[in-house]
C-alpha cells in the first residue's frame, strides 16, 4: 500500500515529541535514587551505563544498559509494525526504514538533551546500541545474534583495554556501518532519491549525536587523562 506524505506528516509529528519525552525517561537517575544516591552527583556525573557501572559495579550497569537499550528499541519496533508493508507514494521506498530511524533520532535526542533535566542528559550510548540492535532485527531475526555479538566485542574490547567511552562509540559506528551497507546495497538504485537520503542521514545523525556527547571523553583519551572502566576486577 502507498501513502502520501500529506497523510503522514501530523503522525511523524506526534511520533518525534512522544519519542522525545520517552527519551527523557533516565533510568540511571532512577536506580540510583532506589539505592539512595544520585549517579549525577557521582564520578563523572554522567547519568548513563557507564558511570553506573564504575559506581555500582557490573550488575547494575548490565540492568541499566538493557532498560535503556529497551528504551531506544521499543518505539523502533512500534514504527516497524505500524508502517510496515507500507511505501512512500510513488516509490518502492518502505515508510518502515524511514520510521524505525526517525523515531530511534528522538529517542536519542530525549536522552541525551533531555528537558525534564535541564537538557543535561546521559551519552545516549545503550539507546542507540538498543534502537539499531532492534532496527536490523526487524530485517531479520537472526541479526538479534549478530547484534549480539556485535555487544559482546564491544564488552570485551572494553574490558581489555579499559577504554568505556571509546569502546562504546566503536560499537555505535559498527552498528551504523552495518545498516548503512543494508540500505545502500535495497535501495543502490534508488540511492539519490530523497528518501533514500533521509534514511542514510537519520542513521549518519543518530551516530554523529553520540560522538559529539562524547567530545569531552575524547579529548581526555587523546590527552591520556580518560578515566579507566574496569569490568574485570584486578587482584
């Protein structure tokens, strides 16, 4: 089925402001509350997986990545199912690919400028890993292993050199390289059509947003002065 944009343009409205204000929601705020503290007056100050796990050890930041990664995969899953099978007007272009990345851009904005925290949020790392874990499973469901997998190399790199903040955007990058290889290769065709454009751009943007929250981590790696996350716990 083909729909105008004329009709899609009010959902795609409502969808970024509720997508926005899920991204609000900060789960490491929340936990650390439960256990009588706040992560934001804490090491970095940071409210993200991250610094909980250097601050509450690896239980609790394994909790808090999987509620902020649902965070950021459930909306994609949700435009998945409510515009698949469905085409921009005119073309062979499926409204999903655009939604699930629009919806996973606000996510992200929510969590990493968040209003409800005078716009000083976390890193948006777990929620973007979360939406583009969930995006390519919705290609696939067994790409839910491979992103998996994609995880447990980015723990390990991180558990063997210690680097948090640089592990974690290499995972990012992986993830967007991955998708962007995906759309290029459906729509190699299609590829200067505006659509086709915009879903790249939306996957270039949300990748761009978690490097620029992490500016001041990689000023302090390239100085050497980056904090160490150990997961492994040395005698």
């Amino acid at each position: 089925m083909q729909i105008p944009f004329s009709e899609l343009w009010y959902w795609f409205l409502i969808a970024a402001v509720c997508c926005y204000f899920v991204g609000c929601f900060n789960f490491a705020v929340i936990i650390s509350k439960l256990k009588k503290s706040d992560i934001r007056e804490i090491g970095s100050g940071n409210p993200g997986t991250m610094n909980m796990t250097r601050t509450f050890g690896v239980k609790i930041g394994v909790i808090n990545f999987f509620c902020d990664a649902l965070k950021g995969g459930l909306p994609v899953l949700a435009a998945y199912f409510i515009f698949r099978n469905t085409y921009f007007e005119g073309t062979n272009i499926e409204i999903s690919d655009f939604a699930r990345y629009f919806f996973g851009l606000f996510v992200v904005i929510g969590h990493v400028f968040p209003v409800t925290m005078k716009f000083k949020g976390g890193k948006g790392i777990a929620s973007t890993l979360g939406m583009f874990w969930v995006s390519m499973s919705c290609e696939q469901w067994w790409f839910v292993f491979v992103g998996f997998a994609l995880l447990i190399l980015v723990v390990v790199y991180i558990a063997v050199c210690e680097w948090g903040s640089m592990g974690s955007l290499l995972g990012v990058s992986t993830f967007s390289v991955w998708q962007l290889i995906i759309f290029i290769t459906r729509y190699k065709t299609l590829i200067l059509n505006g659509w086709v454009i915009a879903i790249l751009s939306l996957i270039l943007l949300i990748n761009l947003i978690t490097w620029l929250a992490h500016a001041k981590n990689l000023y302090k790696v390239l100085g050497g002065e980056e904090r160490r996350t150990q997961i492994i716990k040395k005698k």
